[in-house]
C-alpha cells in the first residue's frame, strides 16, 4: 500500500468517526429526552473512552448541534456565492455545485435527516434531487481532485467554527484571513 492510499484511508476514517461522534451525540440527546439518566450515559461514555471532550473524533459532535443554516452558510461562504442563489432555481453549474455539496453534507453530518425535509430548504426540491446531489458528490470524491479538495476545506472550515463556539463570522475575521 503506498502513501497516497494509505493517506486517503486514514482521511476517510476520521470523516467517519466524527460522524459516528456527531451520531452519538444525537443518540445522548435522545436519551436525555426520554428520561434516561444522565448518570448512566457518563458510566457509557467513560467505559468506551467518549468521556473526554478534547477527543478529536468527537470535537464536532460537542461544539455544536450541526443544522441547514450553519452547513449552508460555510458552503456558501467557501463557493463565495449567496445561499438564496444557492437555493434557488438556476441550474448553472456554479449554483448546483455547491448545492449538491450542502445535499451531501447533511448525509455526512446530519445522517437521520429526511430527505424531503432538505429538498424543501433547498427551495423545494424533490427528494429525488437530493438523492441525485449526494450520489453525485459521492462519485466525484472517488476520482475528482477539485471536489475532494472542496470537500476537505469545507469540513477543515466546519471544524474551525467548532473550535471557535460556532461563530460563522470568526471566517471574516483578521485571525481566520491570516491563518489561511
């Protein structure tokens, strides 16, 4: 196995465990909701090791409660274009693009989310249009190097406004400008 791939796998494997930590988070939620004791989700977390918030994996899933607005507002902001255009009915490439990557996003981030409910942000689609622009980034992650280094800003910027208690602006600001 040579680098490149074995870079590739492990890249992989972090989007599924911060996925898996945002899923688990949910499940917490639920729990709480129903009455569950919160005793007993703290014996759960510290036998499988969930315990510490500075666990990597888990660092979305504690930061902040991913929703459309937050997803679309990265996107918007990394495709430097409005997320009404983003939503709305034109069907140039520049618009679709980044819509089919928010439809995609919410799989990965938002995994139990229906997808009438995301056709119905993204101005009333149907969810066959969803299921088309989550296949359809799924495809060109597989062989498009545009797409994936798409891809992997918009998580990289995710994680930061995670990292900086969800505050979308912390993008526009001077700290954010000179890092990048």
């Amino acid at each position: 196995m040579n680098i490149k791939n074995l870079r590739k796998e492990i890249n992989d494997n972090k989007q599924l465990l911060t996925a898996m930590g945002i899923y688990i988070n949910e499940l917490e939620d639920r729990l709480k909701k129903n009455g569950y004791m919160s005793e007993r989700i703290m014996q759960l977390r510290t036998k499988h090791n969930l315990q510490n918030e500075n666990n990597q994996y888990m660092q979305i899933a504690y930061s902040y409660h991913t929703n459309f607005d937050l997803l679309m507002s990265v996107v918007a902001f990394y495709y430097k274009e409005s997320p009404e255009e983003i939503k709305g009915k034109c069907r140039k490439q520049r618009f679709v693009v980044p819509r089919h990557m928010f439809s995609y996003l919410v799989k990965q981030y938002m995994p139990n989310m229906v997808l009438t409910d995301i056709g119905s942000y993204l101005g009333g689609r149907d969810h066959s249009s969803v299921i088309h622009g989550q296949q359809s980034i799924e495809a060109f992650l597989g062989f498009d190097k545009k797409t994936k280094r798409d891809y992997a800003a918009i998580v990289q910027l995710l994680n930061e406004i995670a990292a900086n208690n969800n505050d979308i602006a912390y993008l526009e600001t001077n700290a954010y400008l000179e890092a990048v």
